[in-house]
C-alpha cells in the first residue's frame, strides 16, 4: 500500500531532482502523472477538500477530468498553467462535476489561452456550452473589444457523448468512455485513458457496476469514487431529509466494501479512492476508508488527498 506521505515524498523527490544541478543529468520528470485536485464528494464548498476534479498529464499536455468548483485554484496551486489545459471530460451533469466547466475554460482564456481546448461529456455539454456564453456575453464582447483578445466562443469546442466507444486519439493518449448507472441519472461515463505509461481508469460517480470491472480489466490505476456506510448513516441522523437521502447515497455510489470487488476483479495494480462520501467528516479516518476495500483486494491502495500526485509508470 501506498500512503499518503510514501506519495508526497515521492512528489517532492522528483521536484528537488529537477531543481537541483547535481541530479538534472539524471532526473527524469514522469512523462505522465495523476493530480487528484478534488477529492470531496458532493456540491457543497468548505474550508476541506476541494470538490470533485482530475488532471492526468502527458508530455505537458493538460486533461482534466470533471470541473467541480475549485478546479481552476487548484490547477494553479498544483503549478500547472491553466492555459495548458487542451482537453476537458465531464463525467455527469451533476453540479459537482460541471459547476466549473464554463470557468475554468474562461480562467484559461483570461490567463491568455490562444489554442483551442476541447470538451466532452454526455449530452448536455453542447448546450451548456451555448449557455455559457449568452450568460457572459457582456463580459466576452467587453473584453474582445476594450482589450483586443481572440473571441473565447471559438476556442472551447464541445461535443456531447452519446454511446459508449473511444472519444478522443491523440499520439499521446486514447481516452475511451464507458457508461455507468448513477440513479437517477444514466447519462454517466467512466473513462479510460490509454497513456505511453499505463491505463488509468476513472469510475465516475457509481452505482457498484461489475461491468467497471470489464471495462477497467487490467489497468494499471483505477480511480473509484467510495461511500463509507457508518459515516453516512451519522450523517442521515444529522438531516432532515435523512432516509431519503441515505436511499439515495446507497442506490447511486459504492460501498468500499464493494470498490474493494470491483479492484479485485479488475485485477488493477493501483487502486485510488477518491471523491469521499462523507467527504467532510473529521471522524473518517484513512484506515476506515480502507478496512473494507481490503476484505476483497490485496494490491497497492492509495486514499487520495488534493493535489496528490501519482506518476505513471506504476
Ligand atoms: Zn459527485
Ligand atoms: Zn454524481
């Protein structure tokens, strides 16, 4: 198992190899990494963790994975300019995964994006887009007249996923995407990134699906959301809404008991957990979040914490 700090420092190794004279002949930056810039489930913003976001970067291409608020800040405190940004990926039209879509793309272009990125998502990103700029059409129209910057509404090119099959080949990457069940909700993909330096798979948000395990069969890093029971049902004592909203957690994530089967039967070399249901409660403990995967697989855990990184090679 990896933990948090085994990560960190090797973060932290590479970084100084690369600053420091000695090593530069030597020193290898990882041609491919994972940043997990958000790690908390759900829409609401606290002083925590950051809402849902990932960044897989390959030869300083940017790929962002989900645009949960906070994605642009967390982008820059991970030192990555946001104009690198060339491809974005919306997981589900649940609000903890676009609610930062359109800004991030303009934090791009504010920050002197000239080339064009590319997003997709299931359907509804199209017309998000189309959304976006007659929200800030104000502003865009300003700023291309008063200080002289390309029109933004030609640099952000959406396409809507309708079925599952590869959406994007790149010489770096091919990103395949996978539909899963997140009642209520069925326009849902994972996504799998084909890289120089292994397969990475991103469950989305989740219902338990032993079809993830198919489609991440033999990936070196699968990233799975997870839902800790015994913090969930605090949580349902605390809320008005409670039994509904347990019904709800139960029917549309997955249990780490149950990310533990699907790691297992992927038979993956990493296992990320990752976007916490509860993601905010001080009492969850790394090894409570782990206890139960550990009952159905045996291999490399990591419990991922923002701007985390993981390069690849495995
Ligand atoms: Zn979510
Ligand atoms: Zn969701």
């Amino acid at each position: 198992m990896i933990d948090r700090r085994d990560v960190l420092k090797l973060a932290l190794g590479s970084a100084a190899a690369l600053t420091s004279p000695a090593l530069a002949q030597t020193a290898v930056k990882p041609r491919t990494r994972i940043v997990f810039l958000g790690t908390k489930g759900g829409p609401r913003v606290t002083t925590g963790a950051s809402n849902p976001a990932n960044l897989v970067m390959v030869n300083d291409t940017a790929y962002v994975i989900d645009c949960g608020m906070g994605v642009s800040r967390q982008l820059v405190a991970a030192g990555v300019p946001i104009p690198s940004v060339k491809y974005i990926f919306i997981s589900h039209h649940h609000s903890d995964h676009n609610l930062e879509y359109g800004n991030l793309f303009y934090n791009a272009w504010a920050a002197g994006l000239s080339t064009p990125i590319h997003s997709f998502g299931p359907r509804g990103v199209e017309a998000m887009t189309n959304a976006y700029w007659e929200l800030n059409r104000f502003d865009v129209e300003t700023r291309i007249e008063d200080e002289g910057r390309p029109d933004p509404r030609k640099l952000l090119i959406a396409r809507d996923i309708n079925e599952d099959g590869v959406v994007l080949q790149t010489s770096d990457v091919k990103v395949t995407a996978f539909r899963t069940p997140h009642p209520p909700i069925t326009d849902n993909f994972a996504y799998k990134f084909e890289t120089p330096d292994g397969v990475i798979v991103f469950s989305s948000d989740t219902a338990y699906n032993p079809k993830l395990a198919e489609f991440a069969k033999g990936a070196d890093v699968l990233v799975h959301e997870c839902l800790y029971v015994p913090a969930v049902d605090r949580l349902v004592i605390k809320t008005k809404n409670g039994a509904t909203l347990k019904k709800h957690l139960l029917e549309s994530h997955t249990t780490t008991e149950d990310v533990g089967r699907i790691a297992a039967a992927a038979g993956v070399k990493v296992l990320v957990l990752s976007h916490f249901v509860p993601g905010d409660d001080p009492l969850v403990t790394d090894d409570n979040w782990t206890e139960d995967v550990k009952k159905n697989f045996f291999g490399r855990i990591v419990v991922a914490k923002d701007l985390m990184q993981l390069a690849l090679p495995v």
